[in-house]
C-alpha cells in the first residue's frame, strides 16, 4: 500500500528544494509556488482559498475515522453481542407448537448477524486501518473506491431496515402462531429493534460523510485537471 501525498503536501516538498534553488519567474507564497502571468493585487486571498479547499479535502476522511472509532464499529460489535444473545434465547424456545414461529426469527437473526459481522470485519476494521495511514488516506482510495464503498453500505442498510421492520411485526403481530412472550424476551427484542435502529442512522450518516468526500475528491481531481 502506497504513501498518499496530497497536492499541498507535493508543493511543500517542492517547496524544500525551491529555497536553495529558486526557479526563474516563478514566486511562492506559504506552500504555494506560482507563476504571475498578470498583476494582480488580491492574489494570496486567491492562493489561501485554494489552500483552504485543499485542506477540506482531507476533512471527510478525519470525520469518517473519528466517527468509525468512536461509534460505527462499537455499536456495529454491541449489535452482534445482542443479536448472539436472541440466538441463544430463541434457539431455546424453539420447540414444540412455537416451533415455526421463533425458527422462522431464528433464521432471519442468525443471517442477519452472519453479513454484520463480515461488515464488521471486512469493511469497518478495512476503512478503519486504510484511514490511520499516514497523509489520512491512502493512494489506492479514490472517488471509485469510496462511491464502491456507499454500495456497500447502502446495501447494509437495506438489510437492517429489512430484520428492523420484521422484529417489530413480529413483536406486534396478532397471529396465532406467536407465542405469549415472556419479559426477557419482550426485553431481548426491544433492546435489538432499538439498536437496529440507531445502527441504520448511524450508517446513513456515514453515507452523508462518503457522498460528500466522493464530491470533494472529484472537484480536486477537476481544479488539478484545470491547473
């Protein structure tokens, strides 16, 4: 895996050797080393905005890493431990003239927590290890890879709205398959469809904070082209 440089963090470097051998025409000004083709009197205003949008650039990734430490992969590892524990419970109770009732549960938590834990594991625990790189990113994360990555967890998503809405129907439901359930129980499945719940928010903004750095990465890659 390659060292990511961003494009001010290139001009510093250039910027070391320019102080012993300065280039003719060409001026500096902080970690910029320009041309004047034109006078222009509000320059370094111009140079420092571009600056500015340079260091937004690395914002997202810092938002996104922040965010994955701090609340994405300890709820994602919380989830699974509540959804370990309904396993348990229901597989317990799956018997006798219920049987069809806490199986079907059992089936739905069981694939549920199987695709949450190689999200876990592949992709959270991926991004997270990818983003302590130094430069706060590496070379091979470009616009591609992170649009690749709101799939995928656009896709999560759409399953945890799926268990969310089932949970609760099963919670609610009047059919006469559905046992009368016990306080743990009750307990157990409020707890999931809570987490479930705050899981999905939490992904959606993740979603938020990937589309916006997909978009900043692109309008680099634009203002790069064009320079």
């Amino acid at each position: 895996m390659g060292i990511y440089y961003s494009y001010p963090e290139l001009q510093r470097k250039f910027c070391e050797g320019f102080g012993f051998l300065p280039f003719s025409n060409l001026e500096q000004s902080g970690s910029s080393i320009y041309k004047r083709y034109s006078p222009a009197p509000d320059l370094k205003k111009t140079i420092d905005c571009v600056d500015q949008d340079y260091a937004l650039e690395s914002l997202h990734p810092q938002m996104l890493l922040l965010m994955l430490q701090q609340r994405n992969i300890p709820l994602a590892e919380a989830l699974l431990q509540h959804l370990e524990q309904a396993n348990r419970l229901f597989g317990s109770q799956c018997s006798g003239k219920h049987l069809l009732f806490y199986g079907h549960i059992l089936e739905v938590i069981r694939t549920y927590r199987d695709i949450l834990y190689v999200f876990q594991r592949d992709v959270l625990r991926n991004i997270e290890l990818q983003l302590e790189c130094p430069g706060g990113r590496p070379a091979d994360i470009n616009a591609n890879s992170v649009h690749h990555i709101q799939v995928i967890v656009t896709e999560l998503i759409n399953s945890t709205v799926i268990i969310h809405e089932f949970l609760n129907n099963s919670i609610s439901g009047n059919s006469g398959e559905k046992p009368a359930l016990t306080g743990i129980t009750e307990d157990i499945l409020d707890t999931l469809t809570r987490k479930l719940k705050q899981f999905t928010l939490l992904m959606e903004k993740m979603v938020y904070i990937l589309k916006q750095w997909e978009q900043q990465i692109l309008q680099m890659y634009r203002k790069q082209t064009m320079n």
